[in-house]
C-alpha cells in the first residue's frame, strides 16, 4: 500500500496545471450510456475513479478508447445493464449509471454503493424522482432493481439538495416522454457540465446552475464531443497548500468564476489573489489568519474544501470555527492532524480550530478522499517528516498530486 513521505517547512513557488474535475468527468461518462453514437470526452483526468467507472462500463459490455486525456465511449454494445456491488462498492458515483440505463433500456439492476465514509449519503431521491417519472423499483439482494417501459417527464420536487441525484434524474429525463421539472436541483458547476455535455448529444435542457431545471425528452441521443471542466477542488486544494505554507502560486487552465466562496476565504486569511478567465495568482508571504466557514451546497463554501480549509486554521493567527452542514462524519480528519499537534475541538458537528505556530510531523492515516488532501497540506507545514498512510483515497480524486507538489518546490515523495 502506498504512501506519502513528506518534509514540511518549505516555501511554495511555481505553476501547476488543473486537471479535469472528477465530479463532472464520472457523470459524463455514465451519460455515454445514453446513447448508441460514440460520445468522445476530452481532459478526463487519470483518476482511480475514473478507471473504476470504465471497468464498470466495461462489464456491461460498453467499449471504451483512451488516448492521452481523451475517452472514447461506445456503448452500443451493451450486452448486461447490471452494475455489480464488487465494483460499485467502492465508489458512490456508480449509482450514476442507474438513470442512462433506466431511460434508454427500460431495465437497470445498480448495486447500492459505497464509497468514502463520510457519511450517509442515500440513494432514496434517485428512486423516488424516478417513481415519479413511471419506474417500478424494488431492492432485491442488495441491488436497486427498476423496469420501465417508457419514462415519463415528471414534476420532480427533491426533499433536499443532491448532486447525484440531480445528475441521475436529468440524465433519465433526456430520453423521457414529455417534459420533466427538476425543482430543487443542485447548482454545482459540475451540474453545468454534464447539462452541456447532453445538450451537445441533442438533449434539450434549460436551467441547469439554477434550482429548476427544465428537460425535454426526445426520441434519442447522439453522439458527441465534450471538454470536461477543470477541477475547482484541485485547485482549491492547491490554494490552500500555499496560503499555509507560504508562497507564490500560478494556477492555469482553471476556471475561478466556479471558485467564488474559496477565493473569498483565502482573501480574509490574508492570501493576496489576482484572477484571469483561466488563471488565478496567490501570493502568502506572512502566517495566514483563522476563518470561519459553514459548509453548504452551491454557489455556498463546498464541504469537499473543508479539511483543506481546517489544515490551514491549524497553523493560522487565531481561532476559526468550522461548521459542516452536509456529511455527519466529515470530520474523521481532525483526530489525525491532531496528531501533528493541531488544537482542534469538536462540538457536535462544529470544530473550532486554535491555530498553533507550527505542526511536528509524524505517521498520520487518512480516512477519505478530502481528509486526505487536508493531510498533505498539514505535512506540508509541519516541522519534520509526516508519513500520510493510505493514500489510495487520494488518488480516487487528485492525479499526480505528489508530482505537481514536487514541482513547486514541496519535499514529497510516494513510497510503497
């Protein structure tokens, strides 16, 4: 099992370049399903998600082409519309290909997932939009189990905000009779892309980045070409590197109009930050100052930057209080960067953060996905070695993290 050896205490200058974001690149993928035309889908970054989401495919009989950072999906091919648990165990956004394969084949037999343990996270919007729009659905072994003859466009009120669900419903509308209205929906960039990404294969929907979506469905989809977003938690996660460790940062090919709520918390940290259509430049040249932030769906402060945010505190001029509104257990990270000599008390789902001169390193563990970028930013800081162990979360969700790190002048290397 790999890991990450780092030594903390250095300065961050340089450029990195964003990769395609994983949240937008996984859904798009699944919409390939949608359609028997090749759907070609370029800056899809090399992410273990992304390799899950095409053996995924691959089991169902989908042929896929890879060629740089371009995808080729070709689904006319299905032969089984069955995700199994083996592989959607590991990886939540499985469920996205419940909906593409509900809409187009009329069956759809999807594995309830897994993924990090961040926290309940249920399914139970999915099936109930998709109730609305005619399916019948049952759990059987496991397994969500739905039949169709024909979807039909639906009124669709959510009982709250949910990426994947929205994603999942609008996915399944496209090829609905009649219209369907998604209130509710989640207004996630992400959200955006994988709408573009439709529209571009002949879909017709209007409202996606507000909280009603409108979808016409039509008689099919075609093929299409579509580029996939940067990642705006990449490079949030990159921002905050700098803003704790001190430094200078260009990031390019990324898109700061997605980053608002980010940005404006490094601002009152004290990071000096100038943007461009696709740059941002951070400047950190003194101890930043503890923020307080309350996590919230879209366009509020993104639970994925959480423990990238709280890594900074630890080190930061004061004290700032953390509240997580989305995931109940998202705050498994704290006991490990207390490890590292961070102050952190937790109260119920708050955690106020005492900042401290300066972290020591020592063996941490991470927990998920974003626990571990949060992990990273504290070695970076800390005095001595930090050893982040089970780095496997991390490679779900950021590509060639250590290596884009290392190229701005962090001491960090992947050991097995």
């Amino acid at each position: 099992m790999d890991k990450l050896l780092i030594e903390g205490g250095r300065r961050l200058e340089g450029s990195i370049a964003v990769s395609g974001a994983k949240n937008a690149a996984l859904p798009i993928l699944a919409a390939g399903l949608l359609t028997s035309d090749p759907l070609m889908v370029s800056n899809v970054p090399k992410l273990h998600d992304v390799a899950t989401t095409l053996k995924l495919l691959a089991g169902m009989g989908v042929r896929s082409s890879q060629e740089g950072d371009c995808v080729t999906i070709d689904a006319s091919t299905i032969n089984a519309p069955h995700a199994p648990y083996d592989l959607v165990r590991t990886m939540r956004a499985s469920i996205l290909v419940l909906g593409p394969l509900l809409a187009r084949f009329g069956e759809a037999r999807v594995s309830l997932p897994g993924g990090c343990a961040i926290g309940q996270r249920p399914v139970d919007q999915h099936i109930k939009g998709l109730q609305a729009m005619g399916a019948q659905i049952g759990i059987e072994h496991g397994d969500v189990v739905a039949k169709s003859s024909r979807l039909r466009g639906a009124r669709i009120i959510t009982d709250m905000v949910t990426v994947t669900g929205t994603e999942n419903l609008m996915m399944a509308a496209t090829l609905a009779q009649g219209e369907s209205i998604i209130e509710n929906a989640a207004r996630e960039p992400e959200v955006v892309d994988l709408a573009n990404a439709l529209i571009a294969m002949g879909a017709r929907i209007e409202g996606a980045g507000s909280d009603r979506i409108s979808i016409q469905g039509v008689e099919r989809l075609h093929g299409a070409s579509h580029r996939v977003m940067p990642d705006r938690i990449e490079a949030g996660t990159f921002l905050c590197a700098v803003a704790a460790a001190g430094g200078r940062l260009r990031l390019t090919s990324v898109t700061p109009s997605t980053m608002d709520a980010t940005l404006e918390k490094l601002r009152e940290a004290g990071a000096q930050i100038e943007t461009g259509p696709d740059w941002i430049d951070l400047m950190m040249n003194a101890r930043p100052k503890a923020i307080n932030l309350r996590t919230a769906p879209f366009p509020g402060f993104a639970t994925d930057m959480q423990a990238q945010m709280m890594a900074m505190n630890t080190v930061a001029e004061g004290a700032g209080v953390i509240t997580e509104t989305i995931f109940e257990n998202r705050f498994m990270h704290v006991l490990e960067m207390q490890r590292l000599g961070a102050d952190i008390t937790i109260e119920g789902n708050t955690a106020i953060v005492r900042g401290v001169p300066t972290l020591s390193g020592a063996s941490v563990m991470a927990t998920d996905l974003r626990a571990s970028a949060g992990l990273v930013i504290a070695g970076l800081v800390a005095d001595g070695q930090t050893v982040v162990d089970r780095i496997y979360h991390l490679d779900r969700g950021y590509e060639s993290m250590e290596a884009k790190l290392s190229g701005v002048g962090a001491c960090i290397r992947r050991a097995s």
